[in-house]
C-alpha cells in the first residue's frame, strides 16, 4: 500500500520537512510520481505542457513506513533510558 506525504508524516508523528529529510538522509525510500508537465510521445520525444500548479507528489511504502516507526521509537526508547538512568 502506497501512503502520500501526510499520511506518512502522521504515522510518524513528524512534520513533512521532517520526512523529506528523513529520506535525504536515505533511512526511508521515497518514490516520486513523474510530474504532469511532461508527456512521452510515442517516438521517444518529451513535450511540455504548461501548468502553473508544480506539485511533487511522493510515494511511500507503508512496510518502510512502519519499519521506520519501529526504528524511531526503539531509539527513543533507548535514548530516554539513557537520560533517566545516567
């Protein structure tokens, strides 16, 4: 199942800048949707077509998603041990 931005960022618990960041730093894989500014003919040559909305639309994995949000919150967990007992 394929999950947007925002549904990302709240399963998370973090902010979409947060999340792009995230995926910056390759600890979650994204997947872009090609933009709709741009049509494939079929003779190979790219056209361009005039929009004035430019929207990016990511795609991500709710199994990646979910890993992750184990990951985080196992290093919160060890992390707030560490405070609290040091």
């Amino acid at each position: 199942m394929n999950l947007d931005l925002d549904q990302t960022a709240k399963i998370l618990g973090k902010t979409s800048d947060e999340v792009l960041y995230i995926v910056q730093d390759k600890r979650l894989p994204a997947k872009i949707k090609m933009d709709a500014d741009m049509k494939y003919k079929d003779d190979g040559t790219v056209s361009f077509v005039e929009t004035e909305e430019k929207n990016v639309v990511w795609e991500f994995d709710l199994t990646d998603v979910l890993k992750l949000k184990e990951e985080l919150d196992k290093d919160l967990d060890g992390t707030l041990k560490q405070i609290l007992e040091g």
